[in-house]
C-alpha cells in the first residue's frame, strides 16, 4: 500500500511540473479541436525550442502553426515567424493532426523567452485558428 501511495504521488508531482512547460487548449470550434504548445530550453546556447501539435475535428487541406510572436520574459517583443512548409510550421498535405518544432537560435543566454502561438486548421470550406501563450524558458549557457 505504501509503494502505491508513493508512485501515485510520484506520478502526481511529474504531471504538476510537467504543466508548467505545457500548455493544452481545447476549445470549441468548427476546425481545431485541441492545440498543444511547450516552449523549453535548446540543447546548445541561446536556443529556445517551441513545440506545436494541432488536432483538427476532421480532415484539412491546411493544418499547423501560423505564427509564432517571440517575447522576452519582461514582455519586449523580438520576432514573429510565419509558418511555411520550408520552415515546417505548416503542412499542407491534409490530415487531422500535424505537430511541429521551431528552433529560436538568435536568444541570449540566461534570457527568458516565450511565445504567443497560433494554430491553424483549414479545408476549402473555411479555417479557424487560435492563439495562446507558452510558458517561459531560459535560453542555456
């Protein structure tokens, strides 16, 4: 009983950490269904890594990350970047879900950094789009 209550509270604590990197939206609407981003420190110096994984509600021409609008942590603004299959952001291969990964190169390191995302779904007959605000993460040493 003890190693149960000990591995439910382990679990419990990595799940709470975990929340403070990732940020899930479910909300109503004609084409997403549920947008998933997580802004996190690089591997190599001044990189922030965003991660996106939009589910739409059903099958799109057009699905991914439209934007990306990179802030400091005190709120200074630094760049937007447009997602384009060159970049990755965006597939235009159709399907109900696409996920992604942008790397900012450009950070300073001991700098935090986060970012306001928007989704995007589309087919012939519309789109929709949302936007929500990642986390922030230090750029490493």
């Amino acid at each position: 009983m003890r190693k149960i209550t000990r591995s439910i509270l382990i679990l419990f604590l990595i799940l709470t950490l975990n929340l403070s990197v990732i940020h899930a939206v479910s909300r109503a609407s004609r084409y997403i269904s549920q947008f998933l981003i997580i802004c996190d420190s690089g591997n190599n110096r001044g990189e922030i890594v965003i991660e996106g994984s939009v589910v739409a509600v059903r099958e799109t021409t057009k699905i991914g990350i439209a934007f990306l609008k990179i802030y400091e942590e005190n709120g200074d603004y630094i760049t937007t970047i447009i997602g384009n299959e060159e970049n990755g952001l965006i597939s235009t291969n159709g399907g109900r879900s696409y996920s992604c990964s942008y790397t900012y190169e450009d950070a300073i390191p001991g700098v935090g950094y986060y970012a306001v995302v928007t989704a995007y779904a589309g087919d012939i007959n519309g789109f929709d789009t949302q936007e929500e605000t990642t986390s922030v993460a230090w750029a490493p040493y």
